[in-house]
C-alpha cells in the first residue's frame, strides 16, 4: 500500500496501545500516521484527552484522518460535539460502552455518551463478541454519530489479547477513508 499525505491521527484507548496492537502497525505502516499521546493513558480524564485531540488536529497541516480505539472514539465523539477544526475522516474502532456500571470509574468519566451527529464522515468498527460494547449498542452509537457500520465476526475488542496485530482489513477500511 503507498503512504498517504494526507495526516492520520491515530487515537489509542486507555493504557495506550502497545507494539503488538493494529494501531502500532498503522503507525508504522503510514508515513503520515502519528500518535496522539493523551496526558495520561492510566488514568484518562475526558477534558484532558478532548484538549489534547483539539492541538494534535491543529497541529495537522491539513484535516486528518481520526483512527481511533475503545476509550479514544469516545474522545473523538467528545471532541466532534465541540469541535472548530476540520477533520477529513475517522475510523471508530470497537468503541467502549463508558454508561456500562462495571468499568473503572476513569472510563465513566467519559459519560454520557455523545448524542450528535459527528461534523464528519465515520466508520464505526463493531465486533459480535466485544465485552466492552454489545453490538447494539455499537449500533446505537453509530446512528447517533451518523457513522456507517462495519461488523466483524467474533473480534472481541479488536486489539491484541483478541489477535488484532496486523490488520489487514483494518487497513483496508482506513485506506476507503483516505
């Protein structure tokens, strides 16, 4: 695949993603792919992580594409709901339920969920098996974000304990985005 010019911002989730997850492959795979390094990935605060989206987009030379994992598309969706930059594109990777009584607290204080529509097109990327999401609920995301659905059979949360390395068709939903 040939690198793109067009900037990616790549969005990991809480604890980061590490050298073995997709996000890392992207990154590397991508010579206009960095990361957005959260102000802490152990402890995520919802206003901390929108701020540092907000300048990594500034930072961009021209609107980037978001691709983002679990905890970091509902920062995207935070972000959208009060965004002033342009964004070309974003993949929304096996997004975390943040309303679910069961995860840490940190994650909580993401909710609620975002209710608007996103300022620009997405791709919202849902497993049949995801513990952290039921895919209605991905669903539910995705008509409120007005983001077009991707289901995969039995990804579990679509990172590295669920064998989401490389991903090859990860990649080809993030190239339709460019």
């Amino acid at each position: 695949m040939k690198p793109t010019a067009r900037p990616i911002l790549i969005v990991p989730g809480y604890r980061n993603s590490g050298p073995g997850h997709w996000q890392t492959f992207f990154e590397a795979r991508f010579a206009s792919a960095r990361r957005v390094h959260m102000p802490c990935f152990e402890e995520p605060a919802r206003d901390a992580w929108v701020g540092a989206l907000d300048r990594a987009v500034a930072a961009c030379a021209a609107p980037p594409v978001l691709v983002a994992h679990s905890l970091g598309c509902i920062a995207v969706a935070h972000w959208a709901q009060q965004a002033t930059r342009r964004v070309h594109a974003a993949l929304l990777v096996a997004p975390c339920d943040v309303e679910k009584s069961d995860l840490p607290g940190c994650l909580r204080g993401f909710a609620p969920l975002p209710q608007g529509p996103l300022c620009f097109p997405a791709r919202l990327v849902a497993s049949t098996n995801d513990p952290y999401v039921e895919l209605n609920r991905a669903g539910e995301m995705a008509f409120a974000w007005g983001a077009r659905t991707h289901v995969v059979e039995n990804g579990g949360h679509l990172n590295t304990a669920s064998g989401h390395g490389p991903w090859p068709e990860g990649e080809a939903l993030l190239s339709a985005l460019l």
